[in-house]
C-alpha cells in the first residue's frame, strides 16, 4: 500500500472515530440541560440572535433520541438543509463539477439569511429551546 493511501486511510479512519465520538456524547449528554460542555454560540454571546445554525446541537441530541418533533422546533433549516446539502454535494463531487458554484452560495447564504431573520421575529414559534437552568 503507498504512503499516501496509508495516511488518507488513517486520516479517514481518524474523523470517523471522531465523528462517532461527537455524536455518542451529544446523543448521550443532553445539549438542553445546563452544564453541557461545548462552547456557545459566538453570535448569540455578541448579539443576543439566533444565527442559522443555533439549536443545531440539540436538533442532533433530539434525532439521536427519537423526537422529530423536538428536532423541528430546535432547527428546522438545518434538519432540511443538511440532507439536501449532502446529497447535493455528493452528486457534484462524483460528477466531477465544482462543488458549490456561485448560484448555489448565494442560494445557501439568502436560505440562512431569511431563516435567521424569521427565527428571531417576536412570535416565531421555531426557535431553539433553552437550557433550564
């Protein structure tokens, strides 16, 4: 086997143990209680707003445990967004085109521009729960 394939192989194996290692602890560890370890949203800290992707975290947690419901409510952009990004990243990749050309960045930053705008309208019922403290 070449050095490269060896390294990309163990790079590879590395960020999967990793991801699995995330997703056990936030499947796990409860994103909605209080002393959850991982850092705030640096958004939020600075403007007191939802970004795009608050409540990201605790739509994970809630998936992993079976409540879709909970999931919508904490973010519904990114539960419709990612699958869609995923797939669409994946067919462009094994067609060998540019992964995201400038209509579909633009496209993507209007999507979390207007989700962000809404979700932090007086009123709009989607918005990330709140650790109860």
């Amino acid at each position: 086997m070449a050095p490269e394939t060896a390294t990309a192989r163990a790079g590879l194996i590395g960020t999967g143990l990793a991801l699995a290692g995330a997703l056990t602890y936030i499947g796990l560890a409860d994103p909605h209680r209080p002393g959850f370890l991982f850092p705030g949203c640096p958004f939020k800290a600075l403007t007191g707003l939802d970004c795009p992707a608050c409540g990201g975290l605790r739509m994970t947690h809630d998936l992993l445990n079976g409540d879709l419901g909970a999931a919508v409510v904490d973010n519904l952009f990114l539960l419709l967004a990612l699958p869609v990004l995923t797939v669409w990243l994946a067919f462009r990749w094994r067609r060998g085109r540019p992964l995201m050309p400038a209509p579909a960045t633009f496209t993507l930053i209007v999507a979390a521009a207007v989700w962000t705008v809404l979700r932090n309208w007086p009123g709009f019922p989607l918005v990330p729960t709140v650790a109860a403290g």
